[in-house]
C-alpha cells in the first residue's frame, strides 16, 4: 500500500504584508504634525504670557508661525530627501558601471556575500550566477545588498515635502483655532492642544504596534512642557519690558 503525501501548496491566506518602513511619507507627516502643534502652541503661549491676553497678538503669532513653519518644514524636507535621493542615484550608477567593467568580480563578491551569510560555497556560487545572469536583477541585487536602499522604490523629495507642508499646517492650526472664534484666554487652546497631543501620539503609537496610550502620554508631556516654558519666557519678558 502507498500512501502519497500532498505537496504543500501556498495559500494567499498565508500571505503577509508589512507596513511601509522606508519613511517615504510617515516620517515627514509624523514629524510636521507635532512639530507644527507643539511649536505654534509654545508660540501662542509665549505671546499669551507676554501680552495677558490673547486676541489680535495671538492670531499674528498663531498665523506667522503656521506659515513660517510650514514653509520652513518644507524647504528643508524636499532638499533633505532630494539630496539622500541624489546620493543614492549616483552610488547605484557606481554600481551600475563596477558590474559592466568587471562582471565576475561583482559576481564573486555576490557569491562571498551570501556564503558570508551561511550558504555552502557551491550553492553560494550557484546563487550569484543565477542572480547575475540579468544585468538589471544583478545590479537591483547588489544595490539591495551593498547599499541598503531599493533603486525601484526610491523616497521622493516632493511627497516629502507635500506631506510635511500640509501635516505642520493640520498641526498648527490646533492651539490657534480658539482663537481665530475670539477666545482671550489659554483655556481652550490647552484642552484643544492636549487632546491633539494625546491623538497624535498615539496615532503614532498605533501605527508603529507600541501601545498607544504610552505614546499619547509621552508625546503630551514633551507638548506641554515645552509650551509651559515659552509661556513662563514670555510672561517674564512681558514683565520685564513693561
């Protein structure tokens, strides 16, 4: 009697995903969001403790230091992300090249790389022949390998820059928003900018799989203290000059 055993088939149940961990637009969103909060917040408590009151002073901090920010953010985004692009397209052409000079050097350093990594020298062999036998796999290989970064999936400076411009503007307008409705005091800047302290960072939690009320806190108290400080600068200022 013979038993036959089923070969194993793959599912696409089986299948998993990952999140994006490249930063292309995470990273930029994250940071404008509370950077634009946390900053606009401290702003507008600084020109508070300085003046007294709100109205007026506090709208021109709050805007200035929106459009400010947000531009500023930016600029600095689109020409961080442009330059590591740049960077990395004229590494790649130095691969690009070091593969049509000498071939069976990049192919033994493949094959030395992966027999690094525990295959048996033969099957290490085998594998970079196989890799290098399509110049454009090759050198997606050896990009992957020696540099770390996919050339076909490569960060973009203009949704860097798109995402931090628009995520420092959603923040800033957090802490102003009372005021824009006539609002004097602090009160309702404070309760708005802790609950988007709170949610922003435990967003950030969420999507990183850390618990969410360890990133709300954390990001609440670096908010907050940052803000009690400029609001005790500017009241000392505001005594001082008056």
């Amino acid at each position: 009697m013979t038993i036959e055993l089923a070969e194993p088939r793959f599912s696409p149940e089986q299948h998993h995903t990952h999140r994006d961990v490249t930063g292309g637009w995470l990273r930029p969103a994250v940071f404008g969001a509370m950077d634009g909060l946390v900053s606009n917040f401290a702003l507008i408590a600084g020109v508070v403790g300085a003046a007294g009151t709100g109205g007026k002073a506090a709208v021109l901090a709050g805007f200035a230091g929106l459009a400010a920010g947000a531009f500023s953010m930016a600029a600095g985004e689109y020409t961080s992300v442009k330059s590591q692009t740049e960077l990395m397209r004229a590494e790649i052409a130095v691969e690009r090249r070091e593969l049509a000079r000498n071939p069976e050097g990049e192919r033994a350093e493949l094959a030395a790389l992966y027999e690094s990594r525990g295959l048996d020298p033969d099957l290490a062999r085998r594998v970079a022949d196989g890799l290098s036998a399509d110049p454009e796999q090759a050198l997606r290989v050896h990009v992957r390998e020696e540099l770390g970064v996919d050339p076909d999936d490569l960060p973009s400076p203009y949704l860097a820059a798109a995402s931090s411009f628009l995520a420092f503007s959603v923040g800033a307008l957090v802490p102003l928003a009372p005021f824009l409705f006539g609002a004097s005091g602090l009160t309702m800047a404070v309760v708005l900018s802790v609950l988007g302290l709170f949610g922003f960072g435990s967003a950030v939690a969420a999507m990183t799989a850390r618990p969410w009320w360890v990133g709300g806190l954390r990001q609440l108290a670096l908010g907050v203290g940052a803000a009690t400080v400029t609001f005790g600068l500017g009241h000392l200022l505001g005594v001082t000059l008056t």
